[in-house]
C-alpha cells in the first residue's frame, strides 16, 4: 500500500507537469471563490495542508482527514478578503460507529453593492447590483485500515452577478496514509472536478433585427450567449512529520506541493509548534505564487466543559501589492 501510494504520488504530478508544460492557463478557471482556503491553522501555515487536515476543515482541504474526529465538531472561518470582499464558511461533522464520519458544510462569499455604469453612464446610473458565490458540500469519509482514510465530497457550487447566475456540481476526492515510519503520513487531494459552469439570466435576452431596422420584418427575440468556465480543479499531494520537542511540546512540519488547472504549479511549506495541546504557534510560506508569501499565526484550545473543547485560531498572510489579509477560526468538537 505504501509503494502504491508513493508510486502514485510521483505518476500524478509527472502527467500534470507536462500537460502544464504544452497547456499553460493561468487564469482561464472561473468560480474562483472556490480557491479561497478556510481553517485559519492551515491558512497560518501556508496552507501546506493536505496531509495534517485532521479536523472539520478536512472537508475543504482533503476530506479523508475527517475520518479522524472522534465524535462531532463544528467549525466557522470568517476571512477578511481583499477589496472588502468577505467569506464565510461552516461546517458540522459527526462520526457513526462501523459507518464512517458524515459532514456538511457551506461557504458564502459577499460583497457590498456595486453602481451599474454603462458607456452613456460611466460615472454610474444610480442603480445597484449585487453579487454572491456559494458552494453547500456533503461529505463522507471512512478509516479503511488503521493506517488508511480516504474521503469524498459532492458540493453544489452557485454564483450570481446580478439578475444573472450560473450553478452545477462539483466533487473532492482525498487520502491519508500514516506509513509506519514514526509520524509520516501522506496525504493527496483532488478538488472542484466538475462541468464548465455558464452565466444565464433575464438581463441576456435581447430583440435582433438581422435588417438593422432597414426592412419590414419585425425584431425577433434572441439571447446573448456567454462563454462556459472551467471551475478551478486542484491536485495536491504532500507529507507532514511530527518531532517531538520535549514531554509537552511537539513540532509539526509539513510540506505540499500543488498543480491548479488555471496556474502554474505551486508549493507550501508550513510549521506549528504545539505546546501541551493547548497553546499552538504557526508559520508557513508559499512558493510560486504572484503575490502571497509569508504567514504566521497562533490557536488555543480550551476545555468548556467536562465533553466540549473550544478552538480559537488566527491567520495573517502577506498578499504583496494587496498588503495582507486576516482570518478567523472558531470550533467546538463535542
């Protein structure tokens, strides 16, 4: 199983690297909100994540990582996005004896209302439109072996512009195999496999004269046709490895490597130091990327109750030209 696994790592970003060698589309995937990861932990460590996502945000990163909560938990991630954008994100899990862990989950992506402009009106008509993307997902995974989780999600993904929106299907797949060797595991993640998605609506029906109102003939009704996206589809694959710093800290390290159908391939590298499972210190880089860097950031997990434990978790990451952007975690495992 190990031998496969690996095998199957190394074939996988063999066959992308060279279909991104003669297919190189950077930008050419719509419903881009989908890429916008939530967990402010992974976030904080550069979002190397695919094989330490163990909690209820593995339905985002690599759903075979819920097959390791233990009972139920509940998660929200606020992220302060760029040019007052916003999203939002919650998620519950349950785990069901000899079945397997069930989860569902859901992200909104808002923004304030927006003037419609025209090119008689370009300074603004004094009418409004809004926008929203969202993505509601219903995910499964299951422990195979003591070593080996694999897990899967099908979400229904929607955005609006407008009077105008586009909506479809979409599918993550995911695994996790501890190798034996001390801490290692590996994890690998496939997500947003899906249909091209196409913007239909009201405001796209027009009247057409072929005549240019030189002829008899009436205008007949027709419709503005917009050109299909591909929705972001990822691959991911990476390790994590846990060092042992004293009878009460731990050092986690953790790295990933990933190829977007829309970009050129792209890496992360992350760290956490974990004191008495408690206290958590986080930091991570990103490689490859036109804009973000450097992350940091800090958790705390609390007892509530006698059955209830708290998570806090902040992110900070560093976005160039678009100076930074903060995230915010809150859960409940119970």
């Amino acid at each position: 199983m190990k031998k496969i696994t690996a095998i199957g790592a190394v074939l996988l970003f063999m066959v992308t690297g060279s279909v991104h060698a003669e297919f190189a589309k950077v930008g050419s995937a719509g419903a881009q909100f989908l890429k916008i990861g939530v967990g402010s932990k992974y976030q904080a460590m550069g979002e190397a994540s695919v094989a330490i996502a163990n909690d209820i945000y593995a339905a985002y990163w690599n759903p075979a990582g819920l097959a390791e909560i233990e009972n139920a938990a509940v998660g929200f991630t606020n992220v302060n996005w760029v040019l007052d954008v916003n999203l939002n994100y919650i998620a519950l899990a349950r785990y069901y004896e000899d079945v397997g862990t069930f989860a569902v989950s859901a992200s909104i992506l808002s923004m304030d209302d927006q003037e419609i402009t025209t090119f008689e009106q370009q300074t603004g008509t004094g009418d409004f439109f809004s926008v929203s993307s969202y993505a509601v997902g219903v995910s499964f995974a299951r422990q195979l072996t003591n070593r080996f989780s694999f897990g899967a999600t099908a979400k229904y993904i929607g955005e609006r512009i407008h009077n105008e929106k586009a909506d479809g299907f979409a599918f993550d797949f995911g695994t996790l195999l501890y190798t034996g060797f001390r801490s290692l595991r590996l994890g690998m993640s496939i997500s947003n496999m899906g249909p091209e998605l196409e913007f239909r609506g009201p405001d796209l029906d027009v009247s057409y004269d072929d005549q240019g109102g030189q002829g008899a003939n009436d205008p007949i009704g027709a419709e503005l046709k917009t050109t299909p996206y591909d929705l972001p589809l990822v691959f991911r694959v990476g390790m994590a490895y846990d060092f042992q710093m004293g009878p009460k800290s731990i050092m986690t390290f953790s790295g990933e490597l990933k190829h977007p159908n829309d970009n050129e391939q792209q890496g992360a590298l992350g760290a956490e130091f974990n004191f008495s499972n408690q206290f958590f210190l986080r930091g991570g880089y990103k490689l490859n990327y036109e804009e973000q860097g450097l992350a940091f950031g800090a958790g705390l997990k609390t007892a509530v109750s006698s059955g209830t434990r708290l998570f806090i978790d902040y992110a900070w990451q560093d976005f160039g030209r678009l100076e930074s952007v903060q995230r915010f975690s809150v859960g409940f495992t119970f």
